[in-house]
C-alpha cells in the first residue's frame, strides 16, 4: 500500500553554523589587520590635525619608512616594502638611492596613467635632513602629493615625548 | 552534565582572537597631507618664489632636543606648538584665507616631532595650504 514519504524537518542547525561563521569572522577580522600592517619600525609623531582615512582613498602610492640611523652618523635610513611575487620584501635604501627609487616609481605610475602620492612615514626623532632628502627626491621625480603619516592626538594619550 | 565538547570550541577560538588581538597592537595612524610646488621640477628642481602669508622657521636648540620657532622671523616667545597655534589662529581670526600658503623652513637637524608639531599647529588653526620648504642642494651628504 502507499504511504506518502515522511516530511523532512527543515529547521536548520543554527549552532553549527554561527560556530563556524564566528571563525570565519574572526579569520578574516585578523587577516585583514595582517595584511594592512605597517612597517612598525618607526615612531610616528603625534598630530592633532592628522585624520585616519582609508587606504584606497590615497590612489597609487609609494610610501617610504624613515627610522633613525643605526651608526647615528647618517641623518637616516629608508626602508621600503616590497612584493616580490612570493612574499613581502623589506629594503633598507642609502640617502642617494631614493631619489633613484623615487623615480622609477614616479616612471612606472606613469606609464599605467596613475598619479603617484609619496606616503612618508618618518620617525618622529629623525632629523628633519633625513625627511627633506624624500622631499627633495619627490621634486626631483615630479611627485607633488605627498602624504605625511602621523598618530592622531588621543585626550588622555601620552602627549609629549 | 553540560555539554563541555562545544563549550570548549567556543572558548578556544575566542581566547585565539584575544590573544592574537592584544599582541597585534594596531597603532592607529592617521595622515597629514601637502603638496610641494608643481613648478619645481623636472630635474634639476627649480627654484620657485612662494609668496608665503606666512613664514615660519625652525631652529634647532641642543642639537635636536628643543627648538626654537620664529614667525616671519620674529622668535616666538614661549616657542611651544600651542603658541604657534594661538598666533595662526589670531591671523586667521584677522582674515587670512586658509588657502595661502604657510611654509615650513626647518634646519637640518631639527627632529621631525617638531617640524610636524608647527604643521600641525598650522593645520589645526585652518590653514590647509602648508608646504615646506626644500633646499636644492644634492642628495644629503654624511654630516
């Protein structure tokens, strides 16, 4: 004799699945911190006027680390980030290199059509020498915008050091 | 007798985010920004006369460890970024437009917290237009 088939539950199991939507959102939270990290080699100076914006909103870029010099006897050091296909790269550039780097990235953006800003993240005790020779170098490659990073003021932060 | 086995899972991945949360310690950084004279450049970088409304100069005290601000070439009493702001905010109050340009002069070896405290002090007071100035000489030789 027939017997209609037996309905199937269909209540879903709502346990399961924000377990693993919780990993998910955490994975992705943590990956995408990962992934915009800075180079974290330099204090960056305080600023009250300093807004965070996000990352796309600069356009092409070229940002240029500016730490103290190790040996003291330089004015600074330059560390660049890379890609070189595999993994992230990390190039510390002497004083007269970087107009040379500057320039073949102004070059490049060039050519794709794009309009470079240079990202400057200096420490905030290095000599302003060491900060003007990025400047001098973004003249000389016709590099107008430049970006200067700083931390934004928080009340009841540490306000001076 | 609860159901530990999910419990545990729970917990774990929320300790994971914590611990990894607190030891990433992501430095909020925000970003000033200003544009050096389109004029200057190509090449050798020209020399350009910018009318500055204001000029203001830094110098170096103690090498790097304070310094001195002087506005149009007057030294600032107190010297401090918040008396620099107090006195953009007077020419501002006096009618200066936001948009002329306020240039930052600065002596090789005075620290960058300064020369980005005078910006800054510029910036906040209303003045969008800081630019700074850059001397033509080569590629910074050792001191």
């Amino acid at each position: 004799m027939f017997r209609p088939p037996r309905p199937v539950s269909m209540t879903l199991n709502l346990a399961a699945m924000v377990d693993v939507m919780m990993c998910l959102i955490i994975f992705f939270l943590l990956a995408s911190r990962l992934a915009s990290a800075q180079y974290r080699g330099v204090d960056l100076p305080q600023a009250a006027s300093a807004h965070e914006i996000e990352r796309s909103e600069i356009g092409a870029k070229v940002v240029i680390n500016v730490r103290p010099a190790a040996d003291g006897v330089l004015d600074a050091e330059y560390v660049v980030q890379g890609w070189d296909g595999r993994r992230a790269t990390e190039r510390v550039l002497a004083a007269d290199a970087v107009a040379d780097y500057l320039h073949a990235k102004a070059s490049q953006a060039v050519e794709h059509g794009e309009t470079l800003s240079c990202v400057i993240r200096a420490d905030r005790d290095v000599p302003y020498a060491g900060v003007e020779t990025v400047l001098r170098g973004c003249g000389l490659a016709r590099i107008s915008r430049i970006v200067l990073s700083a931390q934004p003021d928080e009340p009841g932060g540490e306000s001076s050091r | 007798m609860p159901n530990l086995a999910p419990m545990v899972d729970v917990i774990m991945v929320l300790l994971v985010f914590f611990i990894l949360g607190a030891s990433l310690q992501i430095a909020r950084e925000g970003v000033l920004r200003t544009e050096l004279d389109p004029r200057s450049g190509p090449g050798e970088g020209a020399a350009v006369e910018i009318i500055a409304s204001v000029k203001i100069a830094l110098q170096d005290l103690d090498n790097g460890r304070a310094c001195r601000i002087l506005v149009m070439g007057r030294p600032l009493e107190r010297g401090t970024p918040d008396e620099l702001r107090r006195y953009m905010q007077e020419r501002r109050a006096a009618g200066a437009d936001p948009l002329n340009p306020v240039v930052i002069t600065a002596e090789r070896s005075v620290r960058w917290r300064h020369v980005v405290a005078a910006m800054d002090a510029a910036k906040s007071a209303g003045f969008d237009n800081v630019q700074f100035a850059v001397s033509l000489g080569r590629a910074a030789a050792p001191r």
